[in-house]
C-alpha cells in the first residue's frame, strides 16, 4: 500500500487514549499522519504524545502557523480525515458547518473521505439532538461509524464506546488503497449483517450471539473490489466500513423492509445477518416482574418473515421488472444433529430458499459467532462443486468475493 497522508482528529473524550493506538497503526502502515486535537483534547492527551508518535507538529488554533495556510491546506492534502473519538459537541459543530478551530476548519476544507468515530455516553449517543446531526452528517456523505456498546466511563454500560483502533483502522483501510477498477466495479453489491433482536418488554429481547463481524468483511471485502456496498446493519459488535451505504434495522421485520428496499438495482445480496426465526407474540409495555406465587411466565412466539425465500420468490414473480438481485447468496448456521450432518441439514435449506449459492457454517462450542476466524463450505444451486474456505473472516469474505464476482462475469459473457 503506497503511503498517504491521514489526518488524525482527537475530540475532547476520554477515549483520546485509544486515538493513540490508532496513530501508530496508521504509521506502522507507512502513512504520513497529522494530529489535529481540540482545545479538550489535550486535557486527556497532551501533545507531546502526539507529536512524538506522528512525527509532525501539533496545533489547535486556526491562528497557528498562519503562513501555511493550515486550516486548508491540511484538509487540501489529506487522502483520508478520521475524526477519533467525535464527541457530540465535534459532531454538532460539524454538522452546523462552524468552523471555529484547527479540526473543524479542516472538515470543512477536505474534499477526501471524512470518518467519524462517535464515542459518548448512551444518552447522549441516543439524543434527538444527536441523531439528528448523525442523520445530517451522512446524508452529507461522512461516514459516521455506529459506536460499540460496552463498559463507558464510570459504571455506565451501552452503546457509546469507541471501537477498538485495530477494528477502526480496519474499517477504513480499504479507502487508503490505490483505486482501480477491481472485479466488482460499476456493480452493487447489498450486504446485511448483524443480529436482529425481537422485543419482549421494555427491558428483554430475544436475539442471538452474531457480531456482525462476517457481514462486516464481507462489505470490507465488496468495497475493495470496487463495488458501490449497501451494508444493511443489524446489532453490530464492530465498526462499519468507511465508504458503505448505510441503513439499520433492529428487528426481523424492519430488517425484512430495509433489505427489499436495498435490493431494489443490486447486482447481488449477501445474507448474512443472523435473522430471529421467531418473535414473541405480544411485546409487554411494562417490565414483565416476577409473581409472588413464583409462577412461571408463558412467552407465546410467532413465526418472523423469511426475508431470503421470500426475496427469491418474489424475484421470481416480478421477473426483470422488479430489478432484484439476480444472484442472491444466503447464510446458514448450522449444527448437527441425530438426523443429519451440518452440511445435510445446509443442502436441504439450499432447495428450499432456492437462493444461487448458500454458505453453510458450524456454530457453537466456539465456532462460527463472536470470534475472529470462520471456516464454510459455499453450496450452489447449480450443482457447482462445493467451495471451502478458512481462516480469518476477511480472508473467508475475500474467497465469497472472488465467487460472486466470477458468477457476475460469467453472468455477463452467457448474455452477450
């Protein structure tokens, strides 16, 4: 990867240590990095850590260094601005396009990728305020990564957290790297990921162990071959990649909506969002508590959509007309049982979705959900020989990359 130059903006949050960490990744890489730290930036780190790990100076003030110019000329330079962590305050004043330091100055100046790193408090990460200027702030082009959910500052837990600089730098790697035209160029490609979560009360849900992480790779992967990417988000434990158009759902039935809204134009839909099966069949407006007679409480649940069987079926009624994917992949977490093998129970969901190809994948007992690697065999409908692929997530994405790509090109030649 040839070196560019990133500029590095730290926004007065405790989590400016982490922002530390991400600094030397992007050196490490071969990258030319400028700091550029709010006033409340330096109350948590100071800057003579940042310009000892970047190896330039350090200002906040427009008024410093006027001679070059350097609330523009950063921003004219920069291949990539990523903002670590954005505070509501750095993310209101840049969406109400102020300008009245060194970092929002910069914003303003850039025409390269901009990121956003949120890291706040739950509350104030889900403030109308606050969803507002993210909802601005996209529709403007930056991207604004979702913030992890895990242990803030204090004793507070929940959505908030900064992710971890490796899973940053990963997130926005691919828009440091040369462009070209790769496989999937002038293609779009809808990737969902995630677990969906299906209310019972105020307070539970019901949903599953997925991370979201292979999704993730598969979008990472998707951009990195030149694809336009709608990633279609669920509950994710890790960033969304810089340069995904992004839209969420937290449910089986809002996930069902986003995706047939997504698919509509795409060249191919990728599946992997670990969708609920069921969900309960009344949602309790107040927290279900326990009975003094210790009875136990009956959960009713009812069937959610088929979002992928019902994507292919109505593929299949709509024709060219309804502009569907004509290559649809779906995923299957499998286990064995006393019936049938992982791979079984796979081949007979394959007929019955009706999907082109279905990745089948072991869970449980440490495999498959929460961890860093994978392992799969990618079924097809034509009866095309089983592919395998192992390793880490990206390095199994990078495999179903180069399938869809080649299916997509084949696609292309049988037509002409």
């Amino acid at each position: 990867m040839a070196a560019k130059r990133v500029v590095l903006g730290v926004s007065g949050g405790i989590a400016a240590y982490k922002a530390a960490s991400l600094l030397r990744l992007f050196k490490e890489a071969g990258h030319h990095v400028d700091v550029i730290p709010t006033r409340n930036a330096l109350k948590f780190v100071g800057a003579p850590t940042w310009e000892a790990l970047s190896g330039n100076p350090v200002s906040t003030e427009v008024f410093e260094a006027v001679d070059t110019v350097n609330h523009v000329r950063l921003g004219q330079q920069a291949d990539l601005v990523i903002v670590a962590p954005a505070t509501a305050d750095l993310m209101a004043r840049a969406a109400a396009g102020l300008a009245d330091d060194l970092l929002t100055g910069t914003l303003l100046a850039t025409a390269a990728p901009v990121v956003l790193a949120p890291a706040m408090h739950t509350e104030m990460w889900e403030n109308p305020a606050t969803v507002a200027n993210v909802a601005t702030l996209r529709a403007r082009g930056i991207t604004v990564i979702e913030p992890a959910s895990g242990r803030l500052t204090g004793k507070d837990s929940g959505p908030g957290r900064l992710p971890e600089p490796a899973e940053l730098f990963a997130a926005v790697a691919h828009l440091l790297e040369p462009a070209g035209p790769g496989p999937l160029a002038g293609r779009t490609v809808v990737v969902s990921a995630g677990g969906t979560r299906e209310p019972l009360d105020p307070v539970r849900y019901l949903g599953n162990r997925s991370s979201g992480r292979q999704g993730v790779a598969v979008a990472r992967a998707a951009l990195a071959a030149g694809a336009t990417v709608r990633l279609v988000a669920a509950h994710l434990e890790v960033p969304v990649p810089g340069g995904v158009e992004l839209s969420t759902a937290s449910t089986a039935i809002e996930l069902d909506a986003a995706v047939q809204r997504a698919a509509i134009g795409a060249d191919a839909l990728v599946m992997t969002a670990a969708v609920a099966d069921f969900r309960p069949a009344e949602y309790v407006e107040s927290k279900i508590k326990k009975s003094d007679d210790r009875a136990d409480p009956v959960i009713t649940l009812v069937r959610n959509p088929d979002i992928l069987a019902t994507l292919v079926s109505r593929r299949a009624e709509l024709g060219d007309r309804g502009g569907l994917p004509g290559l649809i992949v779906g995923f299957a977490a499998e286990t064995g049982d006393a019936e049938a093998g992982v791979l079984e129970h796979g081949a007979a969901k394959l007929a019955r979705k009706g999907c082109e190809l279905l990745v089948v994948n072991q869970v449980g007992g440490g495999l498959g959900f929460g961890v860093e690697v994978n392992s799969v065999t990618v079924l097809a409908a034509d009866g095309a020989a089983p592919v395998t692929a192992a390793g880490t997530k990206d390095e199994v994405a990078q495999v179903l990359i180069s399938m869809i790509a080649s299916r997509l090109d084949a696609d292309v030649h049988r037509n002409r």
